[in-house]
C-alpha cells in the first residue's frame, strides 16, 4: 500500500521500446535534431507526462537553436553556468557534455566555474549591501 | 540612539575625493584597468572595508582578465548570466554594461535571459525528478 | 555614450499602440484567452523580443490551461506559492490578483503564505541533516 | 580521533524505542494526528534536539490542520510544490506520498510540476528584466 | 473593481490604536521581551493573520532566546548572516540593528558579510563540482 | 568517444603524490595554517586548476584568519549557518568539523541549525509581504 503512495512522485525512464507513439515522435526528433543515436534520462522522465515532454522540447530546440545571434557554444556554457549556479548535478553533467561536444575545453571549463563562484559571491555582497544603481547605468 | 543602530550595516559610497590612501589605490587600479576615470558604487561601497575591497578586486581583476581561454565578451555574459538568474538588479545593470561595452547586442542579450529563464525551468523539474545522471555522462 | 550602454538590458513596456503586429497578436490573444481589456507590463516589457514573448504566452496558455487535472484556483495558487518563495514581488502582485480574481479569501492567502514559510524552514533543515529517504517512501 | 570530530554534524534517526519520554510524547502525537503507525525520518533526525522537534512539529499540525481555509489536499501540493522549487529530495518524497494520500492523481502531480517549472522561468524573467507592478496590481 | 483584488495580497502594518485584543498582546509581549516601546513592521505586517502572528513570536521566541548554548549575539549574527546570503533587504535592516545593539561592531559585520560571499562562492563550486566527502568528515 | 566528453567537468582529487610542484605549494601551506597532516577533498579537486586553487585558497586563509574582529568559532558557525542554508552537503560536513574541532558543541549546531530553518522562514515571509523598513532602522 506505501509503495502505491509514492508512485505518482517517483518516475523512471521510458525507453524507446516501451514508449506511446507520441513520445517516440519527441525521442524521434531529438535525436534528429541533435544527430544522435540516443535520448538522454531528462527526457525519458519527462516522458510519463507527453505535453509537458512535448512542450519542454519545443522550449529547448527554439532556445538553443543553433541560428541565433549567440553560437552554440557560448548558448551552452550559459546553460551550463546557470545550472553549475544552481546545484543541478544532472543539467551540469548533461550541458557540460554537450558544451564540450561542442568545444569548450578543459580551461575554459575551469574558468567558467570561476565566473560562477565568484559572481554568486559579490551578487550577494552587493544585495546585501544594497548598492544604488549608478546613474550611468540607468 | 536608534539611527546610531544601523549605521553599521547601511554604507553610503566613499568618493575618492573622501577615500584614504589606501582605498584611492584599488580605485587608480580599476581605472587604470578598465582604461575608464570612473568607479562604480559597487567599489565605493566596498571602500567601509579596505581588506575586503581589496580582496574582490584582486579576485574580479585575475578572474575576468582579458587574457584567459574565455573572451572578455564571454566572460561577462556568463557574469551577466548568473547574476540574471540570482535576481541581483545592480549586478545585471553593472555587467550588463560591460556586456554591451564589449559587443553584446540586444539580440545576444534576449538569448541569453531566456537561456537563463529555461534552465531554471529545467533545473527544478531534473532536481524535482531526481533524474539519474545517464552512464554516458560520467 | 554611457546610456547607450544600458539600454539593452533596461527595456520599458511596449504600448499596444506602438507595438508590431507579431506583438499585436499575442496581446490580443492574452486579452481574449483571459476575458480582459489589458495587458500587463510582463508581456510589454517582454515584447521587445517577440519569439519570446509568443513562446513565453504559450507556455503560460498550456499550463495554466482552465481544463486541466487541476482547477484554476488551485493552478494559481501554486504559482503564487512558488513565486513568493522566491520573492518575486512583481509575480506575487499578478498572480495575487489572478488568484484572488478566481476566488482566494485572504484567510487562504494567510495560510498560502504560512505553508511556504514553513516549507522553506523545514527543506532546509531536512537538507542541513542529510536525511534519508524512508523505506515507505521509495 | 577525527570521526568525534563529526558526530555533532551527522545524526541518526532515534527510533521509539531509543527515544526519552519527551521525544515519544512527540512521536505519539505525530501518529495519533495522523492516524498511522509509524514516523517518518525528519522527526527522528530532529529527536536529537527535543526542543526542536516539539517546536517543528507544534508549527507543521498548527500550519497543517486540516480545518482550516485550505482544504488538506490544496496544503500539501502548495507544501509539495515548494519543496519540488527549493530542490528538497526528501520533502519531495514525504510530501508526495502525503498529497498523494489525500488524493493527488499521477496527472496532478504532473500540472504541478510544470507550474514549478514554468514559475521558475518566469519569475527569473521577471527580476532581471526588473519588471514595474501595474498600476492595477496595487 | 481592480484595487480589490489586490488587497489580499498588499498588507499595511496594522498600529497598535487599530489592533484587535489578540494582536495587542502579542505586541504587549514583544515590547516586554525585548525591553522596548515599539514594535517593527514585520510583525504589523504580521498582524493581518493573527494565528501566524502568535506562531511566528513563539518561534522567534523561542529560538533567539538569551539563555540557550549560543550568547544573544552570536545568534543574531548567525540571523543576520542567513538573512545576507538570502538578500532580505527588510531583515538585514532589523537584524542588523538588534545585533549592533547587542555589540556587533562595523569591524565585525564586514567580517561576517565577507563571510557569506565567499561561503556562496565556495558553496556553489563544491556543488558544481561534487566533491565528495572525506572518510574524515563522516 | 562519449566518455572523453564528460572529463572536463567531472574530476577527481589530486593527491600530493601526483601533484605538481605549484599545487603541492598550496597544499603544504594549507596544511601548515591549519596544523594537520592531511587536505580535504575541495582543495585536491579545485587542483585541476592551480589558478583557481591558489585564488581561493588565498581568499579562505584571508577571511578566515584567527586575528581578525570576529572569533575563529564564530567565523566558522557563520560558515556553517550560510552552508546550511545553501544545502551545501559537503560544505556542512567540513565547516561542522572545522566549528566542533574549535568548540562548537551538539547544542550549540542544534541552535544554529534552529537559526537557519526560523531565518529561511522569516526572510520568505518578509520578501513576499514585502514589508518597508522602518524608519528606526534606516
């Protein structure tokens, strides 16, 4: 009886073979959309709710577009700095494998952690301190 | 007797025309640095503690220097980046304008806030799911 | 000179009366989707990137969609639960008002705000002590 | 010699059988309130400090009861979905199996998270893009 | 029609003169406490849900009373200190003045937000990069 | 093939056998301030980038010195309360250590840990409330 109470909240991945034709059509366009030959866990999770698998790929793909005005890399060492900024040990092994995919090296790793150590530190000293906003940038 | 009470935690700027020799140095250096004659409150507010003031510059000055694996414009966007995510208003002021000093477009900036919206989408939803990190990635 | 510099990263509200028809169309799709004469500042200050701001409305139209599993109250005291525990203050002012609009008493708000107080106390005692998952839970 | 040096930090769950009469008061109550056999790790982590654990649990029945404004299924997806915002593993777990307990569908849990998600994103929007409230939201 | 939707969510402190009976001995209590004639915003604010009211004072109460294992400074800056790292503009102000009445000095207060910066600088990058914990620590 | 794209951002300790002369330095310096024989795990895995493993080093023996206006045992509880706060596990494990090794007893983490839940608590409540300062505070 326990068990059946944490169902709803615990979710495993639904692979390919198992999956509605609905989520094969999402797995189908990932992997064509990223010339790959498998889908990673995120989105066989996402899988047991299809709209929201569906939606948050259609996020992901405008997003992270390759033909925008920031190149794919630099899209992904952004992602990448969120995620390592908020603690989301999946999104900074998946984002980090994808910037490096397309790229970012071992040093631009390092500093990139860098950047995100230390602007969580003086983000916090300057709310803490409440600094005004200098009239030239306004 | 009660406006005495917060006067240790409210800091108004030190301009440098008031600053003490030793804080007038980390100024000349920001200057001399940026190539610019002004210092922004951030430092002036700093300046009620030289150690500290000190400390942040050194530590702002080698790790956004202009000579590392990441480019000065990358490196202020991934600034920016984290700074828009933790909801710190002086910070993406601040960086926002070096960011568009150093070429950021308002187009490149659109692109970045909405990966810095996406990935706190995602970043809750894969800690929420406690997605296992895929074998892949490790 | 040194405004320029900001000016992309400050962006005001974009009036119906000067915005582009791609901008028009969202709005007028807010507008007739929530039965209302306005749109509020999120989507004008939004619209200065319309991909954005059409994939952001659509977003929002899906999930918080009234034919849901869950009712509409319910959905926008979520997002207000969630917003005021990350102290966006502009969020809690417009979900406030579509909660209250949809029915929510201020004794409800009260004890809205009571459990998001008392959550973020107890996750962070719950992840201060590390502690383990129950048996009964997986 | 170093292992003592820890044992303040890292606490085990006390089981009833262990726990001094004060704490089993606690433990009583938490069962006969909510009608089961059995407590779960929070409090026996939090038995370690008996003053802690009464006042915890004296603010979750008072915040919790279920006579209030909310009905008991609303509470526990509002404390759910906090908990699923804050990164919580274990209140994610413990207020999962409550809320589904009370009710909660598979589907509603799945509304619920997107609305975490979509919060996030759009609350981050919002404060970077340091959005004005409307005049009507006053 | 618009200002009352709002006016759930907006809350103006209530002052003593306009306090029920109920209200009136919490802040009866307050000023007893803590040996003073006046009573700040946060409770007034407070006072709108008289139930929250009562149950936040008994836990401040309780927590920050003087004659537990910590001294009544050292608690205030540990409040403090949460408070910095959490950008709680409001709480910065009042626990910084309780804890400058109780001797903190400004010498001591740049320590302790230096503190916090670098613990949210430190914290992220341990995160970021998962460190493990050190048979010595567990 | 995909196992090389996620070296850069996992790394392991590097212990002093295989470590090079300049990160050897830090260590033995480390070691030296702290009167131990051993170094914890953030500094071994900060060691894949010297520079960044200089810098913080530098930062924490700064901020963290014994001669400063604060007490060793404060300045460590303050490290604690922010980790806390943070959900920083390993943080918590070695700053716990660190503060039990200068004195901190059970009772006093078991107060400390009270502080951060209440403050997470508070400061939530006041953010959402967004409740003015008061004059007396300004």
């Amino acid at each position: 009886m326990s068990t059946s109470k944490s169902l709803s909240v615990t979710r495993r991945p639904i692979e390919y073979a198992d999956a509605s034709a609905r989520v094969r059509a999402v797995y189908d366009d990932i992997m064509q959309t990223r010339k790959t030959d498998w889908v990673n866990n995120f989105w066989k999770v996402l899988a047991h709710d299809p709209a929201t698998l569906e939606r948050m790929w259609a996020n992901v793909k405008q997003v992270m577009a390759p033909d925008g005005a920031l190149d794919p890399l630099t899209k992904e060492m952004l992602y990448l700095a969120v995620s390592a900024s908020n603690s989301c040990r999946y999104c900074i092994a998946s984002h980090g494998a994808a910037a490096t995919a397309k790229g970012m090296t071992p040093q631009q790793y390092s500093e990139l952690l860098a950047i995100v150590g230390l602007a969580n530190e003086t983000n916090r000293l300057v709310n803490a301190l409440d600094v005004e906003v200098d009239e030239r940038f306004r």
